[in-house]
C-alpha cells in the first residue's frame, strides 16, 4: 500500500506540473463581439445568433446551451425514435447548440448513430454510468479503463471529446483511494488519445472542491443547477471553479421536468405556457456567468429552437418575470417526485 501511495504522489506531483501554466479566465462570445470571427474558425456548428461559452481550461468554446443526453418524455413524440434523435441533434447544429452530455450507454449509442457522418459537427461527452464508481465492481483504473473501451467499441467511437465519469450520489461515500483510482483512469484516457478532455459529475458539492483543488488532472465538473440555484453568500463553489478554471455544466435545469404543466405533447393545451417557462429559467441560469452552461434534455427541434430564443432574448429578468418564475419553480418544488427530492440541496451553490 505504500508503495502505491507513493506512485500516486509521483503520478500527481508530474499531472500537476503538466497542467501548470494554462490560461486561467472566464470568456463570452457573442454577436458582434470581436473575437467572433475567430470563433467562427474553431467552433464546431458556429451560429452567430448563439452565445458561446469557454469550457473552462480545455480551451473549447461551448453553445451557451447544450444538449443533456436524457430524452424523458421523449414517448410522447409520434415519430421514430432514431429519426427523433437525429433530427433534435440536425436542428441543434442548425442553430448553433455545439455540446452532447451523454452519460448512459444507451444515450452515446444513440448520439453516435445521430452522429454517423457529422461528428466533428458538434463535441461529444460520455459515460457509462452504469459501469464507473458508482457500481463497486468499478472503482480502479483498470475497470474503468476497460468501461470507457468498451463503450467506445459499442458506439463506433474512437474517441470522446470529454470523458465525464458519473460519481456516486453522494460522492462524497466514495473512499479517497476512489478518487486516485478515477483520475488515474482519466489521466491514462487522455495519454492515450481515447479522451480530449476529462472530468467528472457528481451531486456532492464539497466532494467536488475537494476534487477539483487536490487533483489538478480535471477540467469538466457537472452538477445540479436549477431555476432556484444560487450563489451561495459563504463556501460557494463558483469562486474555487474561477480559480481553477473549471469549465461547469449544469444538469436538471428544468428541475427533472417538474417545471412544467404540460406533457411535452405536440398540442399540449400547456405548450405555450411551458416553452415560455423553459426560457425563463434558462435566462436565469445563464446569469451566473461562472457556470459554462445548462444541458437540458431536449425531444423536438421545436424545444432546441426554444432554448435558442431564450439564449437571444434579455438576459437580466424584470421584476414581474423573476416572481412569474419564482411562483413556477415553488409548484415545481412541490411537484417533485419523491426521487428527486435531493435536488432541494442544490438551491446554493
């Protein structure tokens, strides 16, 4: 066991040095800003009408919205499933939406085949959930590794823009030999060419500046932020994410869907109602300037022109749109299943 240690002292003390001297910084682009052009070069579906975001130190610039990997809902759509996908992923592009988060392997087996043909059109993200730390059966480097070769080989991909573990809810239960065990495997993911970038999501938040300012190996954090996520006023992890240059993408934005009246149907008697709903917390979260970038799951290329509205309209809210969604984000705080009660935690960040 010591020996052990003192490898991942030396492994540690070499990432370190190796991640040292990145550009530290936070960074828009948007219409008319001057480094547009620029982006226009680099950015996989550039759109000038979207906001682009820097992912933090991997230098990538992301649509100030993405696209989450879940598809809840998506039953209501009378059309075939990998047309839907496909469509939803064309439409993205078309309008600018440049980031996939898939982070189940059935979501990366249907993103790649959206993808097949186009897939330096947009940055992919992966995990295999069901196969990293939060199963025990998975908590070395080893497994890890062979997880991310096997979901590679089922999907048809030979690489991952991002590779975002999925840690335990809390992840905070996990051991800190875990921890070593998770970054070994991304640091060797990234040496070896199958992941650009690496990072990892988790629901714990203290687990998380744990994580980001003892392993300096990450760049990618995922996390839960909602219409009714702030700042928090004292041990905030926006300030540690700044410093470290972390680039941040919030999941569940709309609160697992609770946000919502409607079903999501075509015709839904709520449909306008909603959409208009979707754009206000949007607009809200897109205020905290430290956070990359929500990734809602979206299921018709009616709601990927919806988030990109929402992205073009004022982004400060009045003083009777912040109660209209203050009022929404109470029913859906009332309305959430009883599986999704933890997401109450996450009100400050």
């Amino acid at each position: 066991m010591e020996n052990k240690q003192v490898n991942r002292r030396k492994f540690m003390r070499d990432s370190a040095v190796a991640a040292a001297g990145l550009a530290v910084g936070l960074g828009t682009i948007r219409a008319g800003n001057a480094h547009a052009e620029s982006a226009a070069r680099k950015t996989p579906s550039y759109n000038p009408d979207m906001e682009y975001r820097r992912l933090g130190k991997t230098g990538l610039w992301v649509s100030a919205v993405c696209l989450g990997g879940h598809w809840k809902r998506v039953n209501v759509m009378n059309q075939d499933f990998a047309k839907n996908r496909r469509d939803v992923v064309t439409r993205c592009m078309e309008v600018g939406i440049n980031y996939i988060d898939a982070c189940w392997d059935n979501e990366v087996r249907a993103y790649s085949k959206a993808l097949k043909g186009r897939r330096d059109k947009m940055f992919m993200a992966l995990s295999h959930g069901a196969k990293e730390t939060r199963n025990d059966k998975y908590r070395t480097a080893k497994k890890l590794l062979g997880s991310l070769d096997e979901l590679l080989k089922d999907s048809k991909q030979e690489y991952t823009d991002l590779w975002r573990i999925t840690c335990h809810e809390p992840g905070g239960r996990h051991s800190f030999n875990t921890s070593c065990e998770m970054v070994e495997a991304l640091e060797k993911a990234k040496k070896q060419g199958k992941a650009r970038f690496i990072g990892f999501s988790s629901h714990d938040r203290r687990w998380i500046k744990f994580m980001i300012e003892y392993f300096p190996q990450i760049e990618v954090v995922l996390f839960p932020y909602t219409a009714k996520s702030k700042i928090a006023p004292k041990d905030s992890l926006f300030p540690a994410l700044k410093k470290l240059d972390i680039g941040a993408l919030g999941i569940k934005p709309f609160a697992s869907n609770s946000l919502f009246k409607g079903s999501s149907a075509p015709g839904d008697p709520h449909a306008q109602e909603d959409d208009r709903r979707a754009r206000l917390a949007i607009r809200y979260i897109l205020c905290n300037e430290a956070l990359t970038a929500p990734i809602p799951g979206l299921i018709s290329p009616h709601q990927v022109d919806n988030m990109a509205k929402a992205v073009k309209e004022r982004r400060k809210l009045d003083v009777a749109e912040a109660q209209e969604l203050k009022e929404s984000m109470e029913q859906a705080w009332a309305n959430l299943p009883a599986n999704y009660q933890w997401l109450k935690n996450w009100e400050y960040v």
